[in-house]
C-alpha cells in the first residue's frame, strides 16, 4: 500500500515541488518494505518503477512539448537494469528524431536542467558524467547509430565500457521506438 500510495503521487502530481515531495518518500518505501520481511529483489524492482515513473513525469513537465515525440529519454547502467536500492547516480541519455526541428539549443537547456532537477531530488550526477546534458549523450539518432558502431568496431577500454552501459539503456519517456531504431 505505501507503494502504491507514493506511484499514485508521483502520477498525480501537478508540479515539480509535488514530484519532490512525492519522491521523498521512496526511502520510507524502501524501509516498510524490508521490515516487513519483502526481498531485496522485490524492492529493487519495485523501487525501479518508482525512478522511472519519477523520471518520465520529470521530464514531461520539463521538456518542450516539441521535442516529446522527437526524442528518447533512457536510463542506463543499474538504473536500466532495474538493480537500485538506493539512489544512485545518474546514468541516462536522448536520443533525438532526425527529424526533430527543435533548435539545439533549447534541447541543451532541457538537457541540463533535467540533470539538475534530478540532482535536487537527492539523485547524484554521474561522475563520468553519463548524462544528456553531456553532448556525447544526447545525440540524434544517425548519430547515436555511428558511436554505437565506433565503439563496436574500434576497439578500447573506453568504448568497451561505453559500449556496456549502453547495453542495459531502457527507454522510459518520449518516443521510445528511436531507442529501438538505434
């Protein structure tokens, strides 16, 4: 009930204070949950639905009505595994239209703020810096389709690991078949 109780404020909120307040209390979740006996594995994927609810609605409220259907927001990492118990840092990406129209700019200013909003909401930036608001991260769907094959067909430690993040990417907001297309 408590989680289902937070997933229904998450869905109802009406603004990003709302949304932080509603995610506040997934540690109170998580607590409940491991008193009263559940497993760890349950938690986790239980507290996994709860980020990504989190971030789809973080970014329906942030990003440009224009961009929604151009882009793919994903979650990488532990994140795209559904593997949290507590929060960790930050492990995500867009993945843009080719066709999308919205000035580089404007998705630059999303892109940061998302990550910073995130940061507000006790969730800690990625020190590799495995982000959208990182340019390497937020890259149109060409392009996106190139540093996947560089990274297959050029091979380092660097794009080994790139190349292993990426493999667990989840597409969780926007137009979710670009991730698929990539």
């Amino acid at each position: 009930s408590h989680t289902y109780a937070v997933a229904n404020e998450l869905e109802m909120a009406l603004n990003i204070d709302e949304l932080k307040k509603a995610s506040d209390n997934f540690i109170r979740v998580i607590r409940s949950l491991y008193a009263k006996g559940v497993k760890v594995r349950y938690i986790s994927k239980l507290l996994s639905e709860l980020n990504e609810k989190l971030y789809s609605k973080l970014f329906e409220f942030l990003a440009p009505k224009e961009l929604t259907e151009d882009c793919a927001l994903i979650i990488m990492g532990s994140e795209g595994r559904a593997e949290q118990i507590l929060r960790t840092d930050q492990d995500n990406a867009l993945i843009i239209s080719d066709n999308c129209q919205v000035d580089p700019k404007i998705i630059e200013e999303f892109a940061i703020n998302f990550n910073d909003k995130l940061c507000d909401f006790g969730i800690p930036k990625c020190e590799g810096n495995i982000m959208l608001s990182n340019p390497y991260w937020r890259k149109n769907e060409t392009d996106f389709k190139l540093m996947i094959f560089d990274w297959f067909y050029n091979k380092n430690e660097e794009n080994f690991m790139n190349f292993a993040i990426f493999f667990d990417a989840k597409a969780i907001s926007g137009n979710i078949s670009l991730l698929d297309n990539v």
